[in-house]
C-alpha cells in the first residue's frame, strides 16, 4: 500500500497557523480564508486516499471473491455518501 503524504505546508497550516491566528485574535475573514485554505487541502488528501483505497484495497476486496467483494461494495456506497457532501 502507498504511504500517504501530507504536505508539510498543510500540516503546518493546521498545527500551527490556525491556533496562532485564533490566540492573536486575528481578523475573523483572515482566518475564515485560512480555514477555507486548509479545508481545500484536506479535500486533496482525501481525494488521494480515495484513489489509493480504490487502488489496492477495492481492487483486492473485489477480487478475493463474492463475499469480500459484496462487502466492499457497500462500503464504496457508504464512502461516496459521506464524502459527496
């Protein structure tokens, strides 16, 4: 399985920019938009986890056999609509 990576500017983002910016009191738009920004990068990593899920776990599940692959159906299902919102 692909190691997942999230970029260190992400990481930064939420461990350190948000928290900072709330305990300076910053301007609420300022950090609504950084809010905004790390939301979208999150999306990203999502979005790679999906396909690397897809990938290699999915494709596994659904070829090990009917009830492996039943099960992973319903969890595809489930994914897309939690994630669709």
């Amino acid at each position: 399985m692909k190691v997942l990576f999230v970029n260190p500017s992400t990481q930064h983002r939420i461990s350190t920019n948000l928290p900072t910016m709330v305990e300076e009191e910053r301007d609420c738009a300022d950090i609504l938009t950084q809010i905004s920004s790390v939301h979208e990068a999150l999306r990203a990593v999502a979005r790679e986890l999906m396909r690397n899920h897809l990938k290699h776990c999915a494709a596994h599940a659904i070829r090990s056999g009917h009830a492996e692959a039943e099960a992973m159906y319903d969890e595809l299902v489930d994914l897309m609509h939690r994630h669709s919102r």
